[in-house]
C-alpha cells in the first residue's frame, strides 16, 4: 500500500510550511490524483488518517480532486476520455493517439493552515 507513504509525506510536507508560517495547525490539505496516477483516493485517505495521528495535522481534512484522464487527438483536434485502464484511440476519428491532456496527475494544491488567534 504506497498510499501510506505518498500521505507520509504529504503530512511532512504540509508539517514543514506550518513550521515555517509559525502555525501550530494546519486544517486541511488539499490533493488532486489523477486517474492514471496509480492512487486509490479512498486509500490515501484512509492512510492520511494514520499518518496525522500525533502531528500538527492530527485534526486536519484531506480534500482530494479526482482528475479524470483525458487525451487530445491531434488529426481531428478531438479531446476524449480515455479510461482505466487507458485507450488511447480517438472515438470520433478512429485514430491512435500519443497526446495525454491529464490524469497522472499527484499533487498538493493547498494547505491551509490554523488563523493566528490575537
């Protein structure tokens, strides 16, 4: 199960830039994984949950955008969803394409940490 390591460091990641901002929480973290990434949302979260336990996460949501993979037909300038797993041949033209728009995608987006109480 990598989704427990991809959360490891998730949970590091977001760790760090509280550190550095002077905030002793952070609220949530948000994620995009790609359909194509090789990520089982469901399992990354899961495993966040076990990752945040004693950390400045320990409360904190993962919010994760799912990102359906789509791939662009150069002939006919058709874009099409490609799915898993992926086919890459273009439904309106009938022609193979090499041209993957997104879905492998694994990133933080946003981490938003606790407000400084005055």
């Amino acid at each position: 199960m990598h989704e427990l390591s991809i959360a490891t460091v998730i949970v590091e990641r977001a760790g760090e830039l509280a550190r550095r901002h002077g905030a002793d929480r952070v609220e949530a973290v948000r994620v995009r994984v790609g359909e194509l990434a090789g990520v089982v949302p469901d399992a990354l979260s899961f495993s966040f949950e076990v990752a945040r336990q004693g950390t400045a996460l320990a409360d904190a949501r993962l919010v994760v955008e799912e990102v359906p993979a789509r791939a662009r037909c150069e002939p006919c300038a058709a874009d099409f969803a490609v799915g898993v797993p992926p086919f890459l041949w273009c439904p309106r033209c009938d022609q193979p394409s090499e041209r993957l728009l997104c879905g492998r995608e694994l990133e933080i987006t946003a981490i938003e940490l606790e407000e400084a109480s005055v």
